[in-house]
C-alpha cells in the first residue's frame, strides 16, 4: 500500500511538471515567437524602405509592363493596413512555407505581383511568429490595403470576404474563386487560419486595386488615415 501511494504520487507530480512544460511551451508559442518575430519584420520593413528610398529617381514600372519574378524567400515589398494602426508594416517575401510565414507574410508563389493584372494572393498567421494578419476579420468593405515595392504603391481597396475550407484552393485563382477564367482586373487576397488559434478554416479578404502610384511620387495625403468605426 505504501509503494502504491509512492507511485501515485510520483505519477502526479510527473503530470504537474508536464503540465507545468506544456504551459510553458504555449507561452513561448504565443508570446515569445511574437516578441523575436515581431523584432525581426520591422527589422526587415527598415531594410526594405531603405533600399526602396535608395532606388534611382524616376524608375517606374507601367501597369502594362510584367513585373520581374522575385527570387524564392526574398523580401520584396511591405503591406500596410490603416485599419490595423497606423505603424502598421509588414514585410511580404516570396513563397509560403512555414519558415517564410514566420518571417512575415508570404507570397503564393505563381500568383500575380503587386498591382499586376490576376491575382496578388498572400498569407499571413493569425497566432504566433508576429501574427501579421491577426485582425483580419476586422477588415471591412473600402478599407485600403498598400503594398509598396520598389518602383511603386499599389492601393487596394477591400471588396469582401469568405470563410472557406483549407482545400479551396480556387481562392487565389487568377480570377478568385473562378478556376480557368482569364483574369482582366488586380486582385489582392489575403488568406490566414480561423477561427484564431485554429487551421481548421481559411479567413479569405478579397481587394481590388484601386491605383498604382510610382514610387517616386509617394502616396497622396491621407491614404494611411485610419479608418472611421470599427
């Protein structure tokens, strides 16, 4: 009887240090990724806006002109979202794995570039590594999305959203949603995990661009202005 109660209460401590670990491993998954992910990407965006500012003047890229591949993993432009603050700035590199979403919002590889026609389809975290897209079910119809690239801005404005199965692929079609169609508009989609803390569904925002501004105009003033209501 004695050794049982020894054992017994050997199993429960060892189920309190697990338990113990696993809380503490949840933590680093949810605090700590965010805290070194979020130092990394800003670390990043200033690197990129360096390099954008140290471009020649007056290089621009036509919206008829096919934007040139961007190498696999590279860093190459940086989103921003009034609606989620006005610091806002995420770095977007080409490629979705999952050491690239860690590093910031990931480009579906094969899918248009910024402001070209077809669909610009992105990803994002909504948890963990920096969670870029952590509010993206708050984004609302007209809400603008910028994605700055060397040579110019684009400016989307949010068209709507849907709730789809992490098998719909269809969603970053050229046309979204429309397999096989032949794309004439710009698309922007941005895709993450739902509900939050969750894979079990895709949070899917479509925007369509509005205009493409060359880089070495700027944005006109109040394009960044948060917007109004929730």
């Amino acid at each position: 009887m004695k050794l049982m109660r020894w054992g017994l209460g050997l199993t429960g401590d060892l189920l309190v240090t697990a338990g113990l670990l696993l809380l503490l491993f949840v933590g680093w998954q949810l605090w700590w990724t965010d805290v070194t992910a979020n130092r990394a990407q800003h670390g990043t965006v200033s690197t990129l806006t360096r390099d954008f500012a140290a471009a020649p003047k007056g290089s621009t890229t036509p919206a008829s002109q096919t934007p040139k591949p961007v190498v696999f993993g590279k860093a190459f432009a940086i989103v921003r979202i009034p609606r989620f603050g006005a610091d806002y700035a995420r770095p977007v590199l080409e490629g979705t794995s999952r050491d690239i979403l860690q590093e910031g919002v990931g480009h579906y590889d094969g899918t248009a570039l910024p402001g070209d026609v077809g669909n610009f389809a992105v990803a994002g975290h909504r948890t963990t590594y920096g969670r870029p897209f952590h509010d993206i079910d708050r984004l609302r119809e007209g809400d603008v999305v910028v994605v700055e690239t060397r040579t110019a801005y684009s400016v989307y404005a949010v068209k709507r959203h849907v709730i789809v199965a992490p098998t719909a692929v269809d969603v970053i079609a050229p046309v979204p949603q429309r397999p096989g169609a032949k794309p004439t508009q710009r698309w922007m989609t941005m895709t993450a995990c739902h509900p939050k803390y969750s894979a079990a569904q895709r949070y899917v925002v479509f925007a369509e661009l509005v205009r493409t501004y060359p880089h070495a105009e700027g944005l006109p003033a109040g394009t960044l202005a948060a917007p109004k209501g929730d």
